[in-house]
C-alpha cells in the first residue's frame, strides 16, 4: 500500500465508477450521439410512384417478383402484404426525398465497433481523470512523488492496448481475402514506413530531438546495476542490448503503429475534403484546415532547429539547464491541445461522413439509366451502417496520442524527480537501483512513438488527398 498510497483507492473508484454508472450514464454514448443526423432509405410509398412509372413503359401485363400483376391503369400491383419487390427499378433522376432523423443510440449500438467506441471514449475519460487526481495529488505532496509509482500509467497502459487492440481488430477486416488490393496497400505501406523508420532513427540528435541516445544510456546502466548484482565483479557494465538492437525494436514497433493507422489516415482524408467540398462557411473551413494542419505543427515540435532551439536563442536560455524541462511541458501542453481540439471537431466530421448518403444520390440523379430499388437503398444505409468503424479510425490515432504524450510527460517528471533525489543524495545514482527499469528510463521511446504517430498521420492523409485527386 505504501509503494502505491492513496492512488490505490483513487483506482477502485474509478474502476467501480466504469463498471456501476457507465451503464446508465455513459460519456461515450452521449459523445457519438451528440447533436448527429443521418438519412435514412425511403420508403415503399415514397419508391411506389417511381417505380410504377420506371415499369409502365414495358408492353403488355406482365407479373411481379410476388406474382402479382400490372393493374390498367399502368400501376403495380405489389402484393397482399404491399411491399416492394427489390428487383423492380426506377429512374436514377427521380426525385425522392430522403427522410432525416436524429441518430439514435438504440440505433448506433447495433452497429460493429459502436460498442467498442463507446468503450474507448469511457476508459480514456477515466484514465485522464485518474491522471489529473494523481497530478494534484503528487503536487500537493511532492515527496509522494519520489517514494511513489505513479499508478495513473498503467490506466495509460491498458488505453493504449485497447485502443491497438480494436484498430488491429478493424484492420484485419482490410486484409481479408475479399478485399485482396486493400490488404496489398496495407502490406506495402507497413514496409516503406518500416523503411522510412530506420532512416529516421540515423538522423541525429541535434536536428531531431527525441531522447533516444539517453534512453539507451539509461536502459544500459540500470540493466548493468540489476544484473551486477548477482555477478562475481558487481562494478562490471554488462551490455545486453547493442544499439542496433534497440533503434531495430523501435522501427519495429514503429511499423506496426503504422500498420494500425494506414486506413483511418485514408479515410479521413476522404471525410476531410469532403467536408470542405461542401461546407460554405468560412469559420467552420478554417477550423478543418487547422484540423488537417495539426500534426505538421506536432511534428515540428521534435525538430530542434524549429522549435527549442529558436526559443532558446530568443530567450537566451540554456537549453540543458531548467528550460529543457520547461520546453517539455510546453510540447506535451501543446501536444495535448492538438488532440482535444480533434476531439471537438468529431461532430463536422462525423456529420459530414453521415451526409455522403445524400451526396451519394444527388450524384445519382445525374446520371441516365435506372437502379434497383436494392442498390438505391444500399447507398444510403450502408453509410451508417459503418458509422461505429468510421468513428474508431477518426479518435483512435489521437486518443493513442493522447495516451502516448500523457506517458511522455509522467516520463519526464519521473526523470526529473530522479535527478533532483539524486542531486540531494550527493549524486548517487544507485538510489534507485531497486526499482530498476522505471518509466523514465523509457522517456524517449514514448518520445518517439509520439512522434510517430504524427508523422504516420502526415502521410497518410496526404496519399489519401493524392488518391482522392488522381483515382
């Protein structure tokens, strides 16, 4: 109890909050939900009048998918039950309005993926509220922070596989044998951002500032002090884990992130100029540029040149003294700021990606010729009928960034307590040779994950916008 103190009691009201009101009271059901509308396919009244005149061209009497016949008056007959054969078909340029309702939750949860959604919203909603209690406590006791494991990362932790865990779950549905090109474009992406991935991790540390040479410094050191122990000569560094090793496991990890968000980088380009194609206001059309804009300004932040390094030469401060950890705050902050605003902007985006089944007809009536009443309806209801999958790969790459940061900056304060115990200690750096691999000791390999999803963002939207324009 005292390795974990209060956060201990902090975790089981939490927990018990997720497993006792979420039921009733769900922030992820009210979220996707909030203020949405979709359309909905007509029905056999209002497809009647079409279709009779899309098959009173045809000569003679003839019967129906029911068996029923063409009456005089050049109508349809449709049966006992009246309902539409879905083979019958209409004009493509009939003008039939579509019905528009409120999307419904009773509705949305029948839906692949709504459920994991609503789950995903709830368990990141408690894992920041976990993370801000614990903030306030530590600063109200800073000695609590030192003796302390900051129980609020393994809340982190546990978002991030389950976030990984329904995007590789979505994923694997591209890979199937039935969409044979789309699992080729996932295969061939993973390998060039593999590739991509080991070209990065040669560029050095003063252009890209990501932690990692200290990272492997301190994973070295504390490996040498916990296997010292049970060797002959204890003084002796043993060297388990050769840097290329290392730098490999990060491209690795880096690949397999990519992997996860190739397709919900695709497709939110596709909702993105979507939206811009169609919104007429420039308030809102500025807001989704700077959403598309977001993570070129987070990536920037890791570039030294661009970012610490001009702040630094205006402030003139010293970069390896108490600015460095200042610069850091102000990086997670701004980090942090970018996800919520991409949170805010679910609603126009998730609008928008409803509203395609509109533009899909209007685009319809364009064309000659005629369509079963089946493909009619299908382009409607097969827009919401992936709205719970859309929704993932929209949230998903930044509630892992999200998670990924908030890691990053309980990271960093750790390595910042260290240092300051061990500067009080006379510089004994095996004070905290008990505790061996601890979070801060992995600060940059969460550095650069952060990184990298901004970067897989990047590129990914963009060969969505290329595709778009040319295909």
């Amino acid at each position: 109890m005292a390795f974990f103190g209060v956060q201990v009691v902090l975790t089981m009201i939490v927990a018990s909050f997720l497993h006792k009101i979420s039921p009733y009271y769900s922030f992820g059901r009210w979220f996707i939900t909030f203020r949405l509308t979709r359309f909905v396919a007509p029905s056999d009244d209002s497809l009647r009048p079409h279709v009779s005149i899309a098959n009173s061209s045809q000569k003679g009497k003839r019967k129906n998918a029911t068996g029923a016949k063409q009456s005089a008056s050049g109508g349809v007959a449709f049966g006992a039950k009246d309902r539409l054969d879905p083979n019958l078909v209409l004009p493509k340029s009939s003008k039939i309005k579509l019905p528009e309702v409120a999307v419904d939750y009773f509705n949305v949860i029948q839906l692949h993926y709504s459920s994991e959604l609503e789950r995903m919203l709830n368990l990141i909603l408690a894992a920041v509220s976990v993370v801000c209690i614990t903030e306030v406590y530590f600063y109200l006791q800073p000695n609590e922070a030192i003796v302390q494991y900051n129980l609020s990362t393994v809340w982190l932790f546990i978002v991030c596989v389950y976030i990984m865990y329904v995007l590789n779950s979505l994923t694997r549905v591209y890979m199937s044998e039935e969409l044979s090109h789309q699992r080729s474009v996932c295969i061939v992406f993973s390998m060039l951002f593999f590739v991509l991935s080991l070209f990065i991790l040669l560029i050095d540390e003063g252009i890209l500032n990501l932690g990692l040479n200290k990272t492997y410094s301190n994973i070295v050191n504390c490996s040498s002090r916990l296997l010292g122990r049970y060797s002959e000569n204890s003084t002796a560094k043993i060297i388990f884990l050769p840097v290329w090793a290392f730098k490999m496991s990060l491209a690795l990890g880096g690949s397999f992130l990519s992997y996860l968000l190739i397709f919900p980088g695709l497709r939110f380009a596709d909702v993105h100029f979507n939206a811009l194609k169609y919104t007429t206001s420039k308030i809102t059309k500025s807001l989704l540029h700077a959403a598309y804009l977001s993570p070129f300004f987070c990536l920037s932040l890791w570039i030294r040149p661009l970012s610490s390094d001009m702040v630094a030469e205006r402030n003139n401060v010293n970069m390896f003294g108490a600015y460095e950890i200042s610069y850091e705050s102000f990086r997670v902050c701004t980090v942090l700021g970018v996800c919520l605003f991409r949170l805010a902007m679910y609603k126009y985006y998730m609008q928008t990606y409803l509203n395609t089944a509109k533009w899909r007809i209007e685009e319809l009536r364009r064309d000659h010729g005629r369509v079963s009443v089946r493909d009619y309806r299908s382009k409607i209801t097969t827009i919401f009928l992936f709205y719970g999958g859309m929704g993932v790969q929209y949230l998903a790459p930044y509630l892992l960034l999200l998670c990924s940061v908030l890691l990053l900056f309980a990271s960093s304060r750790m390595n910042y307590d260290r240092l300051i115990t061990e500067a009080a200690a006379g510089g004994d750096s095996n004070i905290f040779s008990s505790s061996g691999f601890g979070l801060s000791v992995f600060f940059g390999c969460f550095s650069y994950f952060s990184w990298w999803i901004c970067l897989v963002q990047i590129v990914t939207t963009g060969i969505g916008a290329v595709l778009r324009e040319y295909l």
